[in-house]
C-alpha cells in the first residue's frame, strides 16, 4: 500500500493537508516496517486546495494520505480520487504509518 504523509518540514506528520504541499511517501504493509520511497514537494498551485477535482495529481497513485488535521471536505475530495483520508495525532511519521495499519486490522 502506498501512503503520502503530510510533512510540511519532512520531518513530522503536520496538519492543514489541503494546503500541504510537501508528503513523505512510503511503501506499507500490515507487520512490515513502513519504507520511505519518495518524497514531494510542489509548487503551491499543486496543493490539493488549489487542484481542480477532474486534475491529474501527483497523489494520485497513493492509496492513503496521514495528516494531522483536514477540512471536512477533504476526505469527500480525496474519496472521488480512490484515496482514503487518516488523522492521526501521532508526530513521528513511521510511526504513524504504522498505527493506521495497526488500526486499519483490528
């Protein structure tokens, strides 16, 4: 499964994932550790806020995004792309990763 991170400093999970416009992206699954495989970082007009919905994406290949915090709106607007919205209060982004698949089995 593929998993884009909101990470405004490349370091932490931040929030605000409409306007983010820098992910981590790792490689996951359930009972493997998450693998960092690319990382994004767009010009403004490239924040998901500032795409029109019928737009190619460069998320658009991921299956998941893990942020902070988003708008109600955001999860409806990344549904139609085929990808899944996670808030996660969790700052470390492995971690993270790690504790939406945990919750993804139960």
């Amino acid at each position: 499964m593929r998993i884009a991170v909101t990470s405004q400093n490349f370091r932490t999970v931040t929030g605000h994932a409409g306007k983010t416009r820098r992910f981590l992206i790792f490689e996951a699954a359930a009972g493997s550790k998450p693998v960092e495989i690319d990382r994004l970082d767009l010009p403004k007009k490239m924040s998901l806020h500032e795409t029109p919905e019928d737009a190619a994406h460069p998320l658009d290949h991921v299956d998941m995004v893990i942020t902070q915090s988003c708008g109600k709106g955001f999860p409806r607007k990344l549904a139609r792309r085929g990808i899944r919205v996670a808030v996660s209060e969790v700052s470390d982004p492995v971690e993270a990763v790690k504790a939406v698949l945990g919750v993804m089995q139960q």
